[in-house]
C-alpha cells in the first residue's frame, strides 16, 4: 500500500498533488453542504403539518413597573400585530430572527419593511445563516435603502474550521423606534402564524429600549470594521437593582462567563416553594438543572412540564425520554402537546416569577445567542398561568409507559448521540 503511494508520489508534480487535494476537499465540502440542505428541505416536506386549530384565547394586557406588557400565544394575531407597529415606525426599525421564510408571510414582511425603508425610515433586518439556509435566493435580495445581514452564515468550505460557524443566531427581535419590542419564539413564516403553538411578548416602554441595545451590540459586532454600519443609540442599560423586568441574553462569545438565562432558570427552581409550570420544545436540561428540579419535587413542589408529543426534531425526542421517565418517577407531571408542534419557551414559577423568550433547556441554548425577559410581577405570572391551564387542554398526561424501558436500538442510539447532545 505504502509502495503504491509512494510510486504515485514520485510520478505526480507537487503542483498538481496541491491541486489534486484543493479540488477533492473542495468537492467534499460541497458535497456535505448539498447533503445537508437536501436533508433540511427533506426533513421540512416530510414533518409539514397541517393547520389544527388549538385552544388560544386573548390575554388582557399587563402593567408592570410603568411597562405594557402584552402576552402573544398566536402567531397570526402577533404578526398582524407586527406589522401595524412597523407600519407607524417614524424612526427606526430593528428586525431579527433565526428562520425567515419566503412564503406569504415572509413576503408581507419584505414588503413592510420596504416601504418604510423608502419613506426614510432607518430600517435595520438579521437574520441567521443556517436557520434560514433554505430560503431561495431571489428572497435574498433587498434593495440598498433596507440594511440586512446574515449571521453565522456558512461562507466558505472551510467555515466548519471557524468555532463561531456552530454558534446560531436563535434570537427573535422587533423594536420600532425604541419604545415598542417583542421578543419570544416565533419565527416568520404561515407555519408559525397558524399551525405551531407559540409565545410572544410586546413590551410598550423604556424596557424596548434594552431590546434594541440587544441588537445593536450584536449588529456593531458583526460591523465593527464597516463604522458606516454601526449603529449608535443615545441610551444605556437600566441596571437598577430593584426591576419588576429583566432582560437576559446567553452570549457565547464568554466561553467561561455566566449564561444568564440557564442561570436565572437555575436560581428559580433552587428557590420554588410552591409550584414550577414549564413549557419548552426541546427538553435536554444538564445535570445542574436537573439536580435542581429534583430537589424542588424533594421540598414537595409541583412541577409542570408541557412538551410537543412529537416535535420537529426526532433525534430530540429520543434523546430527552430518559429525563421524562426519571422526572415522572420522581413525582413531575409531564403533559404532551397533541397534533401539532409547541414551541413556546416559557416559565412560571410560584404565581410570581415568570419569563418568555427564545431560549430553550437545552445545551445548544448555551453556546447559542438567545433572549428572554423575566418579570416579577403576580398579574403577569397569573396571566401565564391562565395561558398554560389553556394549553393543557390540548395535551394528555404522559404515564410511566410512554418512556418506559427502551429497547436495546434505542439505547444504543442514546450512547451514540450522548456525545452530540449539546449541538443538536
């Protein structure tokens, strides 16, 4: 074998073995990267979902420390929402999301965007490289008055090299001249207008104004040689101590810092005393959180967890049923989502600490960037409250046989996917 290298070594130029390796690993890449969007467009075809009309009635509006908060459990009446502020934006309009279609609502937005970029609104559009990889590349194109960036987009064969490529930009982000903001976990698409069940929240106030800072400090990043781009607004963080409403962000780039929404979670479970009521998609908590929701149902708290009975990530579901079993065995109430996907990422904790945003308890929530906006305030958890009893009314409670003993296929995958848990 060694002797067959070797004769092919002296026989080729150094020049084309360079070029022999350049085209091969070039090919390579591009061979996974055709593998990976036929995979995604597969994937989105086969798990499509048709519309399913579930239970969500209007929540009363909510005022919290001089601040309106609103609470969006639709995505139809929310984007419709959306789009009448933009449509009164007078000075700037920030828009980020992780998934932008190019479907009718994705359209809507374009066009809205557009138009107020024309009257002389500053209009400021992000949008994450690989949450969004399939839209077309017509879509892609927005006239120069429209200012638009990719995060994280895979630019190159040699991106897998780049620690950042496997950073998503999964935060969902409006603010209309800096006193109106949304934040939550809905994507733009007819899909999450009408078929998944998720959660907004519309923020009327000096708080929009921490949310606009969220996106600015992440735009200038992206911008830091181009000071053309950059963004400079004439305010700073409210860091008072004593806030009914938090904005928290997990930023990867501190790879040894705090991630302050898992750590806001934490410090809410470790104080519970009365009841936890959780909804999130994709349930793969670490040990920590875990250690903690553990003793929470030791000091005889109840805990809720709603989840999709089938999500849009199978390697997900199979890999979050080992923490299912082993919080029903300890006393936890699991309720599966029926007929369609729920993807709200939100918490109440006691009737007084509660939080909506796009991060989910997962370990990919931590090295990606993410939002959320935790209020301390019982009006408003009761309004959560009120929401999450509307949502069990479309689930059923998962007994000890829905994540009973696996069989030994899936425990292996299990052991196989263990290392990858974090990335999924």
């Amino acid at each position: 074998m060694f002797a067959v290298i070797r004769q092919f070594l002296q026989r080729v130029r150094f020049a084309q073995l360079l070029r022999i390796v350049v085209y091969s690993t070039l090919g390579f890449f591009a061979t996974v990267a055709a593998l990976t969007y036929a995979g995604m467009a597969a994937t989105a075809l086969i798990r499509r979902r048709r519309d399913f009309r579930f239970p969500h009635k209007p929540l009363d509006p909510v005022w919290v420390d001089g601040e309106r908060l609103k609470i969006f459990n639709y995505g139809h009446v929310t984007f419709k929402d959306m789009l009448e502020v933009i449509d009164r934006a007078e000075e700037s309009i920030f828009l980020e999301t992780y998934i932008l279609k190019s479907d009718i609502i994705g359209q809507r937005f374009k066009a809205h965007l557009i138009r107020k970029a024309r009257e002389g609104v500053k209009v400021y559009l992000a949008f994450d490289g690989f949450g969004s990889l399939l839209m077309p590349f017509g879509f892609r194109r927005w006239p120069r008055e429209v200012n638009v960036t990719v995060y994280g987009p895979l630019h190159s064969y040699l991106s897998f090299l780049w620690l950042g490529t496997y950073t998503r930009y999964h935060r969902k982000i409006l603010v209309v001249d800096n006193k109106t903001a949304y934040l939550g976990g809905m994507n733009l698409g007819r899909e999450y207008a009408t078929t998944w069940r998720d959660t907004h929240c519309r923020i009327d106030g000096v708080k929009a104004r921490e949310v606009a800072l969220a996106f600015v400090e992440l735009w200038n990043r992206r911008h830091w040689l181009l000071t053309s781009k950059r963004i400079v607004l004439p305010f700073e963080v409210d860091d008072r101590p004593d806030q009914k409403i938090y904005i928290r962000e997990s930023k990867p780039s501190r790879v040894f810092g705090n991630f302050t929404i898992r750590d806001a979670y934490l410090e809410g479970f470790e104080n519970a005393r009365s009841h936890i009521m959780l909804t999130n998609p994709y349930f793969l908590p670490d040990e920590q959180l875990c250690g903690a929701l553990h003793r929470a149902l030791e000091r005889g708290v109840r805990v809720d967890l709603i989840v999709p009975e089938k999500s849009n990530h199978l390697i997900v579901d199979l890999l979050a049923r080992p923490f299912y079993h082993e919080l029903i065995e300890r006393g936890a109430h699991i309720w599966l989502y029926r007929h369609t996907v729920i993807h709200s990422k939100t918490a109440t904790i006691d009737g007084c600490l509660s939080t909506i945003g796009s991060a989910n308890l997962d370990g990919r929530s931590q090295i990606n960037h993410e939002i959320n906006m935790f209020v301390v305030n019982e009006e408003f958890a009761a309004r959560m409250e009120e929401m999450f009893q509307d949502d069990l009314k479309n689930c059923r409670e998962a007994g000890p046989d829905d994540f009973g003993r696996p069989s030994v296929v899936r425990l292996a995958f299990e052991y196989i996917a263990r290392p990858v848990r974090s990335f999924v």
